[in-house]
C-alpha cells in the first residue's frame, strides 16, 4: 500500500505528519487526493475507520503563514445598518424584550410578538443562530473583519471574537468588538462565559480540531449553543470532482458525522445536522481552479467571479438545484449545532445532570 506521508514531488521541510485521526484515533490512512500548490505537492489522505480526509504531511504551524499571504479574509463580509423602518422596529421590540428596557416597553414587544418574531428567528436562522433562545454572549472564532458579530450586535448580542491575522482582527476592532489577536486555545477567555460559539470554515484550517471543540465546550456555559459550519465532504461537488479541499489552508475534509463524533466527545449534545448550499459561490469556487479561466477569460478574475456568482438573479436560478441537494443531505457546507447540558444546582448536589432533550437531527447522505 502507498503511503501517505511519501507524497511524490514533495520534500519536509516545513512539514509535519499527523500520527492519528483526531476523531476516531485511528492510525491507518489511505492516499486519496494529491494537490498541486505553485511548485508544490500535499497529499489528501483518508482515516482507514472513519474516512475523514486529512493532509499529511502538512505545513506546522510556523509554516502555514506564508500560505496565508495575499489571503482576502480582512475584508470578508459585509455589515450593515438597519436601513428599513421594519428592520428599526424589530431590533427594537427584539431588546425591549430581552434587554434592560422597563416593563412598559416589554409589555408592548410582548403584545406585538406575533409580528416581529417570526421575522426575526429567519434572520437568526440565516446566521445559523435558530437554535438559540434569545440574545447573550457570542464569541466569533476566527471573525476576520468581524461582520458576522456586526450583524449580530444588531439584534442584541453582546459580540466577541478571537482573530490570529492581525490585519483582520484589527478591522473588527474598529468597529467596537471585543478581539483577541489569537486562536481559541491561545485566547483568554473565562470558562462557561458564552452563551454562543461559532466556527463558521475555521475548524478545517485548525491543527487540532479536537482540542478546539473541547474548548469551546469548556467556555459554554451550560444550555449554551456550539455551531460548526465546514464545507461537506461528501457534497454534490466533492462527489463529482474531489480534489474540492482549499489545501494546505483546509487540513481536513469533514463530514456531518465526523462534527458529531468530535461534539459528543466534548461532553455537548448534538441538536441538529444539516447540509446546505446558500448560494452557487460555494460550490463554484471549490472547483474554481479547473473552470475559472473558462468562464471568465484568460487569466481569470477570482473575485469578479465572486460578485457574479452572488448575484441575486444567479442565486434565484441556484436555489432549486441547491435546495435539491440540500433535501439529499449533499449541500456544499455542513452545519452541525450541539448544546451543552443543563445542570441544575439540585443536579449538582446530587451529582447528577439534567440534560436537555435532543431535537431531530436530519441524517447526512454518506455518513
């Protein structure tokens, strides 16, 4: 059997091997996908027990900055202000209800909730946020530009984030967020603080992903939400062309059930998994490198591309298909949420716990 860590045309300096499967522990690896970057060469392998996909050898982590150079996630995302009169009204009913507004104006927000809250769990649910009870702490992990918090400090949350590329954090800092310069396991923050915690495509470019979910479990306070967004694995593209994985960034090729294998052993309980495909973007770009010349002309303009794809009437014409995929558990990104249990003090007393019940978790294809 070819071995995983002789990968053809490649040399190690700078490089590491991984000895285990950090979701299954397993130690046997198959060859799977090789990826040219520039004059170089990483190799794709597969965990023999649970297929997870992993590099190896790969970059340390004192070596993986040079391949952040150039990088654009400082300038990811928009933030908004609430422009529409609806938008006003609603962020507004939304913090008299939970915020430190008097009993007048709760009372009102309260008689007009058939209103304003079905409007306002779809923007939750588009922020992959619809498991979540009412507004508390968020700690973004890797926030780059911080737009997601941004967005999110809108309806009431109290918004922090964690950030390694200075040039990002610094431009979430700017707008009011609280960011440490760090990755989680560096950060400083105190245990069972948060009320939320998001990964959204940053536990694929993490040296220990294990270790990270344990954290962030840690830093949960009990009933509080961990959400996983990571581009799937076993999606509609990766089955038709599986050399999908943004390597040497992304270090592994998750599944919905690798998510929830790494959650439950963090002590957290699985809510929900879905797959999704919010737009063709995604899906385009993981194959960006083999089509991007054809449809965009020589050279190729990446981020064009990106305003063309996003487009609203691209996205309508793209919302059957991926719907489609989606229903088949075969969307581009796999989001897993998972909560940590709820213990009473009388639960505490007794040693004992009361956990919450699990919700209905939609089965992925492939797993």
């Amino acid at each position: 059997m070819e071995s995983c860590t002789s990968v053809p045309g490649t040399s190690m300096s700078g490089r590491e091997t991984v000895e285990a499967c950090p979701v299954c522990g397993a130690i046997g690896f198959v060859p799977d996908e090789y990826y040219p970057v520039d004059d170089d060469v990483f190799g794709m392998c597969r965990c023999s027990a649970c297929g997870l996909g992993i590099v190896t050898p790969r970059p340390t982590r004192e070596a993986m900055g040079a391949f952040y150079e150039g990088f654009p996630h400082a300038s990811w995302g928009r933030t908004r202000g609430l422009k529409r009169g609806g938008e006003v009204l609603i962020a507004a009913a939304v913090r008299a209800e939970y915020g430190d507004g008097g009993s007048i104006s709760r009372q009102a927000s309260r008689v007009t909730a058939p209103l304003w809250r079905p409007v306002w769990r779809s923007w939750l649910r588009k922020a992959h946020l619809g498991a979540v009870d009412r507004p508390g702490r968020v700690l973004d992990v890797g926030c780059a530009a911080g737009a997601w918090l941004a967005n999110q400090r809108r309806w009431g949350f109290e918004v922090f984030g964690c950030e390694p590329d200075a040039a990002a954090g610094a431009r979430a800092r700017s707008l009011g967020i609280d960011v440490q310069f760090s990755d989680l396991l560096s950060a400083d923050f105190e245990d069972a603080f948060f009320d939320v915690i998001h990964f959204n495509h940053v536990l694929e470019h993490c040296h220990l992903p294990a270790e990270n979910v344990r954290r962030a479990a840690e830093l949960l306070r009990p009933g509080g939400m961990l959400v996983i967004v990571v581009p799937n694995g076993e999606s509609a593209v990766a089955r038709a062309y599986r050399r999908v994985e943004d390597v040497p960034r992304h270090l592994w090729s998750f599944t919905g059930a690798h998510l929830e294998r790494l959650t439950a052993e963090a002590g957290l309980e699985v809510h929900s998994t879905t797959t999704e495909s919010p737009d063709p973007w995604g899906s385009y770009s993981a194959l960006w490198r083999a089509t991007d010349e054809a449809l965009s002309g020589a050279g190729g303009d990446l981020e064009a591309n990106r305003v063309w794809w996003t487009s609203r009437r691209i996205k309508r014409k793209f919302r059957t298909i991926g719907g489609y995929w989606d229903d088949l558990g075969l969307g581009y990104q796999v989001v897993c949420t998972a909560r940590k249990p709820a213990v009473s003090k009388r639960a505490v007393a007794e040693g004992t716990e009361l956990t919450l019940p699990r919700s209905r978790t939609r089965v992925v294809a492939g797993l």
